[in-house]
C-alpha cells in the first residue's frame, strides 16, 4: 500500500515551490536571505514532521524562528566578550582622564592661547 498522506518534507518542498513568485519579486540581494530562511526550515524538518500540523506552513515558519533565534544567540555570545572588553576600556579611559583632570588643570590653563583667562 502506499502512502496517502504526503511526507513533511515533500509539503515542505512544495511550500518552498509556492514561494518561488515571492523570492523572485524580491531584490537580488534579498534572495540569498530568503533561501538562509528556507535552509532554517528544512534543518528542522524532523521538528515539523513531528508537529504533525494540518498546516505546514505553521511548522515551517515556526523552524525558520527558532533558526533565526539561535542564530542572534550564537552571534550574542560572540559580541559578549567583545562588549566587556569595550567596556572595561571605557572604564580605563574615563579614570585615566579624571585622574589627569585631578593632578594638571593650572597646567592645563598656562597652556591657554589667552593666558589674560587664567584664574
């Protein structure tokens, strides 16, 4: 006997197909971000054959957001330590110049193009 329902991934395909107007209306560089959405999707395609959805579609965008999500959660934990380390200089910077402002300010203003503003 042979199957009467089609596979997810045979839905998700013709999904993919149903899209093909829409990816071809979109800018040329727009369409590689649409075919990463649609990588996305059939990454998670065991995902969505397990939802068992009566509409595809659903399981398909559903695979598309938590590919998306990982996605901006892997690339938050690469900008982390960067940030810490931007930030950790910042702190530097800022106590260096208070530290500076604190020891040389009558230097700093015998250094004036109008000594006549001294105080």
């Amino acid at each position: 006997m042979g199957r009467t329902v089609p596979t997810y991934r045979r839905q998700l395909e013709k999904e993919h197909q149903r899209w093909q107007i829409f990816r071809a209306a979109l800018r040329a560089e727009d369409q590689p971000i649409f075919d990463a959405l649609f990588k996305h999707s059939r990454e998670y395609a065991d995902a969505g054959s397990s939802a068992a959805r009566a509409c595809p579609s659903e399981a398909l965008f559903m695979s598309m957001l938590v590919g998306l999500c990982k996605e901006v959660l892997r690339l938050r934990q690469v900008l982390k330590p960067r940030e810490e380390s931007d930030e950790k200089r910042e702190r530097e910077d800022a106590r260096q110049l208070t530290d500076s402002a604190i020891i040389a300010p009558r230097s700093m203003l015998t250094m004036l193009p109008y000594p006549h503003l001294k105080r």
